[in-house]
C-alpha cells in the first residue's frame, strides 16, 4: 500500500473539491468514453 502512497493525492487535501470547477473535466470523459444514446 505504501508504493500506491505517493499517486493517492486526492485524499490529501483537507479542503472539499470545488464540484463546478471539476465538472467540465469530468464531462468531456464521459462525453468521450459513453455515447449520447444508450441502447438496452
């Protein structure tokens, strides 16, 4: 677990992420990793 330490920056921060700021980011992945339209 320790090698994992050094890349686990996220759970470092005492602050809460700021959601707005992330959300385009995290938009533009799903838009590219999922299509619009789903078929089931």
């Amino acid at each position: 677990m320790q090698a994992f330490n050094p890349y686990d920056l996220s759970t470092k921060s005492h602050a809460k992420p700021d959601a707005k700021a992330l959300r385009p980011y995290y938009a533009d992945l799903i838009a590219e990793f999922f299509p619009a339209k789903s078929r089931w």
